[in-house]
C-alpha cells in the first residue's frame, strides 16, 4: 500500500436486496489513519456498506479496496488486516475471555503459543486481565464490547470497523469504548464507524459521511457538518414578561448573535455560534451568570443540540427513518436559516412555562 | 506516522500472521488446524457446562424406560418377539437424527451473535467452521450412543450378531448421525434465529415416529406405511435390527428388502446435498 494512501477506497458500490435497494453508487475514500463516521437512520445502508468492506457480504457492483487489497479478488489478504465488531459482542458466551481470545489467535494462525502471549496483552490492555478466567456470560455490557474490541485487534489491523459499536451500552459502557476507540486511533488505526447517534461520530469522527437510501448526502467534519445543520440552540423562558427585550439584549451578548423571542411565550432562542461541545456548555454557564446579574429571573434554560431526525429533516427534507413523507418545502441541504423547530419541543416549552 | 504497517508494529504479534498457504498441502494442513480449533471450543464448553452434555444424555435414557416400560406392554411386534430388544434399535436410530437439535440451536446461536460473521471475517479457512462443528457432534453423539448402549443392556437389549456387525451397526447409526448434522448445519444457517431452529425441531418428532422404530409400518395406514418404510431412519433402523440379531425384520417391499443398501445410500445422498448447501450458504451469510 502506498505510504499514506488511502485505506479504505469504495467506488460506485450497489447492493439490491430482493426488495429493497441497499446500496445505490456508493462512493468513500477514508484516508489512512484517520476516522470516518458513516451516519445514518436504519436502513440507510451503513451496515450494508460496512459488511461489503469487511468482506462480509457479495455485492452487485461496483469495487472496494481496503488497506490497499481488492475485498473480491484478495479477501483472505484484507482479512489478516482488518478487525471488524458488530452490533453484537461477538464473542463465545461459555468460554472466558482468555479462551475466547487464545481461539481468535489460533484461528489467525498465531500458533498456541503466540495466541496465548497475545491473548495475554490484549487482555491487560482492555483492564480485563483480572476476569480473563471467567465465563462471558458473567461480564458487563461495557466489558463484552471491550473484548469484543480486542478480538477485533489480535492481528493489530490496519483498518477497524466499528459498526454501532455503543448501541445498547449504559452512559458508562460508551464511555469505555469510546476511549479504547480512541487509544486505538492514537497509535495510527483507520477507523470506519457506523452509528445512530449524532454525539457518537461528533466525539469520534475526523470525518462523517451522512448516507441516506444508499447513497452519501452529505460530507465533511463534524463542525462544518453541524454548522451546515445549524449548531446548537440556546432556549430559555424568563419569568416576567416585561424584562424580555432586556433578557434577550444580555443573551445576544453571550451568544454573539440575535436572538428570537417569543412573547406570548416569554421563550428567547438563540443560536450558539461555539462549535465544540464544551465551549456550548460554557455559553450555557455564561448565559445563566449574566442573567443572574441582570437580576432577570429565568423560569427554564437548556442547550438545545440538532437531533439526528432534525439533521435529516434539513439534508434530506424527509425525516428519518422509512416512512417516505415528503419534507416541508423539500429544503435543499445548505439552504437558508434554521428556522424548523421541532413541534413536539416547542410543544413542551409551552406546558413549562404555563 | 510513515506507514500503517510501521505504526501499528508496536502491538503487531510476532512473525507467523499473515501468511497465506501456498499450495494444496498447506491449504489442507490449514483447514485441519483450523477445524481442530473450532473443535476445541465445543469441547471446552462441555468442561465448563457439564450439565449441559449431562441433559443432553438424559434424554435418550428417559426414552428407554418411557417407551420400554410406559408403552412397551401395550406394544405388538410383528413377527414375534420381545418389545425392548425391538425397541433399542429404533430409540438410537431416534437419537441419532434428534441430535440434529443441538447442531441447529448451535449454529444458529453464533450466526445470530455475530459470531459466524467473526469468523467470516478472519482468514481462516472457510471449511473449518462447520467441518469444526460437526466432528464436535460426532464425539457428542459417540457419547449419546455409549450410554444408550448401556442403558439397553440394563434393561435386558442384547447385540446378538458378531462383533462385526456389531460394529457394523454402530457405523451406520454414526453415518446416519453425520448425515443429519449437514441438515442442521445448513438449516440452522437458514433459521433467523432460535425460534425458527426450535420450530423447526418440533417438525422432527413427528417425522422420527413415521417410521419402524417404535411401529411397524405394515400396521399403519397404506400411505403412511408407505411413508415411513422410506424414512431414512427406517432403513437405518431395519438394518442395524439385521445386524444386532433384534426382532421385527420384516416388509416385502423393496426398501424393507434393501434396508443395508438403503442405510448406506440414504445418508451418502443426504450429505451430498446437504454439505455443498451448508458450505455455499456459510459462505454466502446473507443474513
């Protein structure tokens, strides 16, 4: 493979199921080293995708080179070079987690003893050398996924797929994973993740790649992605009426833009124009602080993130998930001020502030 | 960072990976490892789960008292002779094609895990897995056979024949076995998941009774008898009856006649079928 080539190189791939298609001229390239976040509702052909590049899975046209091998042509070459976890912990649940690993070794020919020493530091270096002799089946969520994560490193590989790979874990069992991703990442790890959660490809992905019906949407890093969606909203409802122009002059200070009020409701929104994650919640902090010594009282504040469905709504002008509406004013992706508010959210704010 | 290569040498194992087997002996030596290792597994779950191998052993002897004792007295055997020594033929011929469970809920288990796709996913060869499988099967049904032997000889079954045919008959019920197992293999890898395997198994019970190893088929109705003297089992069955020197030999049709012919041709044709099916669909995984 060519020095900083790319390692995963998919051109014009179609999948057809007997109903449905699946893939439709999918198009990627994920340069080495690098993370690339395939996001999108189910259906929207990203496993698909995933299980065609990791050899999984005939297709019906196009081509897919990973780390520089044909998936067709030379799939038992791609194989030793790639590490693949599912929506599943895919792990043997009767074995241990020393058993389940020294077994993926062998079967990558690393002889009983090399699968045994590589067993060994996978296990210490999940924080799973203390379970590694018990059963599966005793093992956390978090902890599945973690060795899981591990079998998929045995032959360090050159690129991983990740598809979904936090669905159905607890707050803490993301974050484990997460950080093993991330570690991963670090020592030089072409990733291809797949995921629902627009969080999930934000902490992880240099890149995302929104596929909708089989085909890619959109592109680009989380920023100019979120950007293009709109950022994060700043929404508020104040307690007295009349202080609104007053609460509204402080917030545009904070967030460096106008904000929209509604009187009827005594809400203010404002978009934040911060894009990191944690600089949104320091303009949360702010907000609340410059209120605070403006002596206006606030009823309800909350930062509002762009939902997956919201995403969709603006790039799509359909909203997620198979059922086919057509979307208000079919909005073109990049095209004007984010002005739909979801009815159900504006719904709710009105309840609070009655 | 140079290359991938270059930066992920730190944690890459030692020389052996990555290597594919050149020519014909390789690939086979390859394929036995590899087979040998999913073996393994199987047979580390019988050391960890006990019980497991001990419910499967269970059955076949709850079934030598239920239909020896419970529905024995109540039982004719044409020709003459004792109900029992009629009997113990067709409960292993049953247990044998019963096991075809247990390779089903397996297979279908670990493809709906994600495990299959594992595997699918390592370069490993692509035989191993359900060759891997089905030579733990075996051992297990060697196992199931053994304690239904025993089990026959303590409530009065005896091998009348030679040691030969003694041995004789014990290979073809391990042939009948390993002809099913191809069946769950590639049923299992149909099956979206264990409920579909266990409708499946609740198909086999009535198949295993339309046949001679509890009844006669001469005393059924016309059609059925006729169905069930070309039940594979059957021919496994009336054989291994011939061979042990058992009553209830019998039937003037040609497939009653040809039992030892049958006993053979029907499970090679079955595993003719079923092992390229099983391989193709393993390999395909269109799940």
């Amino acid at each position: 493979m060519a020095p900083n080539g790319p390692a995963i190189v998919a051109e014009g791939l179609r999948k057809e199921y007997r109903q449905t298609r699946a893939l439709e001229g999918f198009d990627l390239t994920v340069p080495e080293g690098s993370v690339c976040g395939l996001l999108g509702p189910n259906g929207a052909g990203k496993t698909t995708a995933v299980r065609i590049l990791s050899t999984l899975l005939e297709f019906d046209g196009g081509r897919a080179e990973v780390a520089g091998f044909d998936v067709v042509r030379q799939a038992a070459q791609v194989r030793y070079r790639i590490g693949v976890t599912g929506q599943h912990a895919a792990v043997d649940e009767i074995l241990t987690g020393r058993q389940n690993l020294e077994m993926f070794g062998r079967l990558y020919h690393l002889g009983a003893a090399g699968a045994r020493r590589r067993a060994d530091e996978l296990l210490e270096r999940f924080g799973l050398a203390g379970t590694a002799g018990k059963s599966v089946k005793h093992y956390s969520g978090g902890m599945r996924r973690r060795l899981d994560l591990a079998a998929s490193l045995i032959m360090a590989p050159q690129v991983l797929f990740l598809d979904e790979p936090t669905t159905g874990l607890d707050p803490r069992g993301r974050i484990e994973v997460w950080e093993a991703v991330r570690s991963l990442v670090a020592e030089g790890t072409t990733v291809l993740l797949t995921t629902q959660y627009l969080d999930e490809a934000d902490r992880l992905a240099d890149r995302i790649v929104v596929l909708d019906k089989g085909r890619m949407i959109a592109e680009g890093s989380p920023d100019r992605l979120k950007s293009t969606i709109g950022g994060d909203q700043l929404d508020l409802v104040i307690t007295d009426a009349a202080e609104l122009d007053r609460a509204a002059r402080v917030v545009a200070g904070v967030c460096g833009a106008e904000p929209e009020t509604r009187p009827d409701t005594r809400g203010i929104t404002a978009p934040v124009r911060h894009r990191a994650a944690t600089l949104a919640a320091t303009t949360l902090v702010e907000a609340v602080r410059a209120l605070d010594e403006a002596g206006i009282a606030v009823e309800d504040i909350a930062l509002r993130r762009p939902t997956l469905d919201e995403v969709f709504l603006r790039l799509t002008g359909h909203p997620a998930g198979p059922g086919e509406e057509a979307g208000p004013g079919g909005g073109r992706p990049d095209s004007g001020k984010r002005r739909a508010e979801p009815a159900g959210h504006r719904a709710e704010e009105e309840t609070t502030a009655v | 960072m140079t290359t991938s290569t270059a930066s992920t040498a730190s944690t890459a194992p030692a020389a052996p990976g990555r290597v594919l087997p050149s020519g014909p002996l390789a690939r086979v030596r390859w394929a036995v490892a590899d087979s040998w290792t999913v073996t393994r597994r199987y047979l580390i779950h019988w050391v960890r789960e006990p019980s497991y191998v001990v419910w499967g052993l269970m059955y076949p002897m709850v079934s030598v008292l239920l239909f020896g004792y419970v529905f024995g007295s109540a039982m004719v055997v044409p020709g003459g002779g004792d109900y029992r020594e009629f009997l113990l033929p067709g409960l292993f011929g049953m247990t044998m094609m019963f096991g075809i469970g247990n390779t089903m809920m397996g297979v279908t288990t670990d493809a709906d895990k994600g495990i299959t796709d594992r595997f699918r996913a390592m370069p490993m060869a692509r035989s191993a897995v359900v060759v891997g499988r089905s030579t733990a099967d075996m051992i297990n049904s060697v196992m199931d056979l053994v304690i239904l032997i025993l089990c026959g000889l303590i409530v009065g079954w005896r091998a009348h024949g030679t040691a030969g045919e003694t041995l004789a008959a014990v290979g073809l019920l391990l042939l009948l076995r390993f002809a099913f197992i191809w069946v769950g293999i590639y049923l299992g890898l149909r099956a979206k998941n264990a409920e579909t395997a266990g409708n499946f198994y609740a198909l086999l019970f009535p198949l295993t009774m339309i046949s001679n190893a509890f009844v006669a088929p001469e005393m059924m109705p016309g059609w059925l008898g006729a169905a069930a003297a070309w039940n594979p089992l059957s021919s496994t069955v009336a054989a291994i009856r011939e061979l042990f020197g058992n009553p209830g030999l019998g039937g003037d049709s040609w497939i009653a006649q040809n039992a030892l012919l049958m006993a053979v041709a029907w499970p090679l044709a079955i595993v003719a079928l079923f092992l390229p099916l099983s391989v193709r669909r393993y390999r395909r995984a269109r799940r």
